[in-house]
C-alpha cells in the first residue's frame, strides 16, 4: 500500500483500510499478530494515562509566544 492510498482512504474516512493496514505490518503480514500487538499497545498507554501524576499544562501548552 502506498501513502497516497492510506491518505485517500482516511479523506474518505475508511478507516478499516488504516487498521488493517497497521494490523498485517505490526503482525509482519498476520493481522491477527498485528491486532494483539495493537491491544498490547494501547493497554501500556491507558497504564501511562492513568497514572495519578499531576498534569504538566504549561508543558502541554507549549511554549507561549
């Protein structure tokens, strides 16, 4: 797949295309291997954005101009 493909697929808002697509290249060509990867993936950033840490907003907002 090409990046003119996926940008065509997400202007169209077919997203299935772009999952699939992170799916069979996570999973080296298994979609099933990129699907739990994905899973995997996510659960270790809800561990990060759950944690009781005080949010950094000056951090967040960038640097003020």
């Amino acid at each position: 797949m090409s990046v003119a493909y996926l940008r065509g697929a997400v202007a169209r808002g077919d997203l299935e295309k772009v999952i699939r697509f992170i799916r069979s290249h996570l999973g080296d060509g298994n979609e099933a291997v990129g699907k739990d990867e994905v899973d995997r993936s996510w659960i270790e950033a809800m561990k990060i954005l759950l944690r009781e840490e005080p949010v950094d907003r000056k951090f967040i907002a960038g640097p003020q101009t």
